[in-house]
C-alpha cells in the first residue's frame, strides 16, 4: 500500500512518540517509561505529518 509512513522517537524527558500513517488513518502514540500500553489517538488524515520534531518540556 502507498502512502505509508511511520516515525518514532525518544523525546528528553524519555517518553516515546510514535506517528503512523496506513489504512486510511493517521495514529499518534506516547508512552512512558513503566507503562504498560502504548495509548493512541487518531489524527485528521492531513499531508504533513511524516516529519516532526517532539517539543520537550
């Protein structure tokens, strides 16, 4: 399938950030250290969200 695309990253504070696209559908996932899930949310389907830097605060 085209159009598919995934990043991941660990941000300073160490919490993972995960945004996928495939399916029709683009997901956004953060995750602590000790959790035990990944939580996601889904986001509009909008061009653009391939790169992306994480702001740590």
């Amino acid at each position: 399938m085209s159009g598919q695309f995934s990043n991941i990253v660990w941000t300073n504070d160490d919490r993972l950030v995960l945004i996928a696209q495939g399916g029709g559908r683009t997901v956004l996932g953060i995750w602590k250290p000790g959790g035990t899930m990944l939580p996601l949310r889904t986001l509009p389907t909008l061009q653009g969200y391939n790169s992306f830097v994480p702001i740590a605060r």
